[in-house]
C-alpha cells in the first residue's frame, strides 16, 4: 500500500506533461536573416529527445531535453562559418504551438520562436 500514493503521482505527473512527440517547424528572424527549423521530437516520460534541421546551420542532435508538464527545454550545437556555438532552447506548449526564446551565448543573442505541429 505504500507504493499506491507515489505511483498515483507519478501517473498524475506523465499525464499533465505536454506530448510533443513528432514534427514541428518555425521560423525566426536572425541578424544573419530567416532561420526555418524543423523539430522531430520524441518524448519518454519527462526526458525529450530528437533532431531539428534548418535552412542556415543543417542538422543538430537535441540535447539534455526536458519536459516539465507544459515547458520543454533543451540545447543543440550549431556550426556557423567553421565556429561551433551551443544553442538553449526554452519554450512553453500551448495544444499545437510552442513559444520559444532561444539564446545564443556564445554570440550573443536571443531570438523568439514560434514553432507548430505538422504532425
């Protein structure tokens, strides 16, 4: 009977989280000018992993995702001109639309994104 109460949380706490699962595209305005991207998303539990490719910086692997009910975060590697540069990703689901603000530190930046679901 002890195990009841966490496994009832724990259920409680998978169901609230956002399914992001499956493809996603976006676009945002960049210094360098429009930056299409597409996310392939996969979720397991609160973990989220995946792929996005863009017009500008080609494929990127998802790296340290995270779901928390409707806010997902993660970061990827960018090339751009021979100079690699993390990018952190932070956005909040709304049904088929994430808001994100992604930052670029390493070249100073931060960007709005709005991305919807395809399928």
């Amino acid at each position: 009977m002890k195990w009841l109460l966490p496994l009832i949380g724990l259920l409680a706490f998978t169901l609230s989280a956002a399914d992001v699962s499956g493809t996603w595209k976006g676009t945002a305005q960049s210094p360098a000018g429009a930056v299409e991207r597409t996310f392939v998303f996969k979720v397991d539990g609160n973990k989220l992993t995946g792929e996005t490719s863009s017009n500008m910086f080609g494929k990127s692997v998802i790296q340290d995702g995270k779901v928390d009910g409707d806010n997902i975060s993660f970061t990827i590697t960018i090339n751009y001109q021979g100079n690699e540069a993390k990018v952190n990703y932070k956005g909040k689901v709304q049904n088929d639309e994430i808001k994100f603000t992604v930052e670029i530190p390493d070249f100073g930046q931060t960007l709005e994104y709005t991305a919807k679901r395809v399928s």
